[in-house]
C-alpha cells in the first residue's frame, strides 16, 4: 500500500523560482526512496512541502491517505507523529543548553500516547534515552553530555535516535551524511538501513551523492531543474534505459 503519494505537485515560490514542476511518484510501506539531483533541483523543497513547512498550489501530497497538510486540527497530531526528519546539520535539532537526554526524550514526551514496540518494562525517561542511544550504536554514558561535546557523526546518531524514537511510519533524510568523512557517511548509512529494517518505516533519502542513495534504497528518483527525468529500481540502475543525465551522475559517482 503506499504510504505517500505525490501527485503532479508544483511549487513556485515568491519570487517566481520554479522549484518544483508537476511531480509524481509514490512511496509504499518499508519501502526506502531515493531522491537524487544537482544541488537547486528541488530536493529540500520537496522534504518542505511534505513536512508542511512550505506550501503549495498545485497536485496534491497524500499521506496515509490524508491529505498533506492536514486540514482538521485532530489529524495534525497524527501527521506529526507519522512523519520526522534528519537534516544536514543535527546542530539544530539538539537543544546546546540540555544534556542530550534531554533533547532525544522530547519527541516521547510529547507524543504521551505512544508505546513504542521496543520498551518493555518500567524504565525512567533517562533509561529510555540511554535506551535509544544504544539502540543507534552509541554508549548509553552519553545521555549526560551536551551537543558541543559530540562529534558530527555522534550528534547525526542521536539525530537518527531521536527520530526514530517515536516509531515514524516515514523518514526524511535531507542530506544526513554530506557534512561527514567518508567513513562515517558509511556508519550512519549502515545504521540508517538496519532501522530501517527493523522498524519497517519507510525512508525518503534526499542527496546529491548517487552512491549513497543506491547503498541505501529500493527505488531512485532522479530530479533535474523541479522535474523528474529519471524513476528506476535499484535492479534497473545500469539498464540501457537510464536517462542520460542518470548515466552521467552514475558516471561521475565512478560507480559504473
Ligand atoms: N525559500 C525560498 N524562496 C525562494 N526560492 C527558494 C527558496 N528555497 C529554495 N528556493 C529555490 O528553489 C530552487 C530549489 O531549491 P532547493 O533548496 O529545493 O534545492 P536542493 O535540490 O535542495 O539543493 P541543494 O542540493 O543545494 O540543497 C532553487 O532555485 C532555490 O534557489
Ligand atoms: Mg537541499
């Protein structure tokens, strides 16, 4: 079953930038979408608009068959719970001023409702942010240290740890590994599909690397100047079909 739908969605912006031009393409249940393209092809703006951080005029964004953004405030709440993001840059997303138990518990204390599926037992709300943390291969010591004292690929995991706690049917990575070396890029792409795996979320993975999207999803779409020019398998990425700026991305990646 999909779990989102894009529907010849457009997004022009104020100031008559053509950022997105009539897309469409669907992502079904555990299913991980890759979303590649030149930097200014529309990438973030699409990770917006499903986040209901930009809004948009045309097409229609479909989540859990609800419409995006919700209309009825009793459907906002559950789009909330449904949909978490990883940016770039995790400093944002991690409170300087709180140990970083603090900040990967927030998600659950809003969320009161939840009983997430790996909980079991009467544990505190530290224990469950040390929880967490292990869950994202870090040491559970960590809870007491504060954002400035973790590293980038440190704070990107407790980022992931922090998304994923509330069990998200869909995860948008915007470019989670690009301010990483290369060995770490790795690790958290590792992580990110053993998640994955476990939880059966679905991944929307946004990058400008084609070699990390095709270590990390089933299905490729290729974006070029708000349009999509290329949609394939992973099974389908050397096939003589290929768009030729698929080829020449594939080419530049030197994964050929
Ligand atoms: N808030 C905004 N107002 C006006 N134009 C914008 C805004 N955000 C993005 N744009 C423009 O929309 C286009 C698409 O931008 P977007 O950020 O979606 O690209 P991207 O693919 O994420 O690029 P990058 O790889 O550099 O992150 C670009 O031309 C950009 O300048
Ligand atoms: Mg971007």
């Amino acid at each position: 079953m999909s779990l989102l739908i894009i529907d010849e969605v457009s997004k022009n912006y104020a100031n008559r930038v053509k950022a997105l031009e009539r897309i469409s393409f669907h992502v079904t249940e555990g299913q991980c979408v890759g979303i590649v393209g030149e930097s200014g092809s529309g990438k973030s703006t699409l990770a917006q608009l499903i986040l209901g951080l930009e809004q948009y005029k045309n097409g229609k964004i479909l989540l859990n068959g609800e419409q995006i953004p919700p209309k009825k405030r009793s459907q906002v709440r559950q789009y909330r719970k449904s949909v978490q993001m990883i940016f770039q840059d995790s400093t944002s997303t991690l409170n300087p001023k709180l140990p970083i138990w603090k900040s990967l518990i927030e998600p659950l204390d809003n969320f009161k409702e939840i009983t997430p599926s790996y909980l079991s037992g009467d544990l505190s709300r530290k224990e469950i942010a040390m929880l967490l943390l292990e869950m994202v291969g870090l040491e559970k010591q960590m809870a007491d240290r504060y954002p400035s004292e973790l590293s980038g690929g440190q704070k990107q995991r407790v980022s992931i740890a922090r998304a994923i706690s509330i069990e998200p049917s869909l995860l948008i990575c915007d470019e989670p590994t690009a301010s990483l070396d290369v060995t770490v890029q790795v690790q958290i792409l590792e992580l990110l599909k053993e998640l994955q795996r476990k939880t059966n979320m679905s991944i929307l993975f946004i990058s400008h690397d084609i070699r990390a999207v095709t270590f990390l999803c089933d299905k490729m779409i290729v974006l070029k100047g708000g349009s999509i020019v290329d949609e394939f398998s992973l099974e389908e990425l050397y096939s003589k079909k290929r768009d030729s700026y698929t080829k020449a991305l594939i080419k530049a990646a030197a994964i050929d």
